[in-house]
C-alpha cells in the first residue's frame, strides 16, 4: 500500500507493479492530475473513493493511496558488482520504520548502491518504512540478511572497505 503523492509519483516513475490507484473524489487538481495520468498512460486502473475510504486504508494519504505489488527484497550478492563505485550501507538494530526510510531516503541521496539489514531484531520495509523513504525506495536496492557479521567479512574478503558508526 502506497500511500501520498510523492511515493505513489516515485513508483510510477521507477516502473514499479502497481494494480490499482485510488484517488478521492474532486481531488484531480495539480500533482494529482499529472499522477492520475501515468497511471493511465501504464494501464493502471484509477477509481474515484470518498476521502473516508481513504481514511480507512492509510493516514496522510494527501488523496491517493495505490495497491502496489509487494516489494521485492534484493540478495547482497546482486549489489557487490556496483558496491565497489557506489558503496553500501549496512544497518543493525533500527527498530523505527521513520528512521528506516529516512536512512534509506539519505542512502539514495548519497549515491549508495543499496542497504542491508537483519532479518531479525529490527524493522523491515514496513509501509510507514516505504513511506517515510518519499520514493527513493524505488531506485535504491534493500537486502536482509541472517548475520551481519558474516556479511562484513564478506565484504573484508572482497577488499571492500567497511566502516562502523554509533551514537
């Protein structure tokens, strides 16, 4: 579930498999009208919803939630060939969805290939994580993985430099 203008533009954008935009009624004005339209451009079914229907599936929904296919986790392996000129990030412990898309938002803005977090003990791509990413979900790649430190050492066996950072 997508929920907002900017995500819902950013999955669009990225070709991502949406199955259906919802749009409340008498909200085709500005941004919304241009999104209304790649949706239609991708044969994308668009349906008219009270705002309370919109209220029902997501909060701050800025008049358009989209039903997305789920996301696809990627493998750390598919990231090493480009992990060499644009770097990874690994995270350990985030249990907050806000402060995972926002570290994933920021890892797009630097340049970062992809993010790899733990399968347990921390937040996965929850749809408050995909919506506090505003989109750069779509254009970075996320893995999880059973064990961190195998990953490190992984990556220390590639002679791909890691760094550690704490409060």
């Amino acid at each position: 579930l997508l929920a907002g203008r900017n995500p819902i533009r950013e999955a669009l954008k990225a070709g991502r498999d949406i199955e259906k935009l919802l749009v409340q009624k008498g909200e085709l004005t500005g941004s919304a009208r241009e999104i209304v339209q790649m949706a239609k451009e991708a044969h994308i079914p668009v349906q008219e919803v009270e705002h309370q229907r919109l209220n029902e599936l997501a909060k701050n929904h800025q008049g358009m939630v989209a039903f997305a296919s789920a996301y696809q986790y990627s493998t750390v392996e598919a990231m090493l060939a480009e992990a060499e000129e644009k770097g990874l990030i690994l995270l350990d412990g985030i249990t907050d969805p806000h402060n995972l898309g926002a570290i994933i938002r920021s890892a797009e803005c630097v340049g970062a290939h992809g993010v790899i977090v733990p399968e347990r003990r921390a937040v996965g791509l929850t749809p408050a994580a995909v919506k506090a990413s505003a989109g750069a979900i779509e254009h970075i790649k996320v893995a999880r993985v059973v064990n961190m430190t195998r990953v490190i050492e992984m990556l220390k066996a590639r002679n791909i430099w890691t760094y550690a950072l704490t409060m």
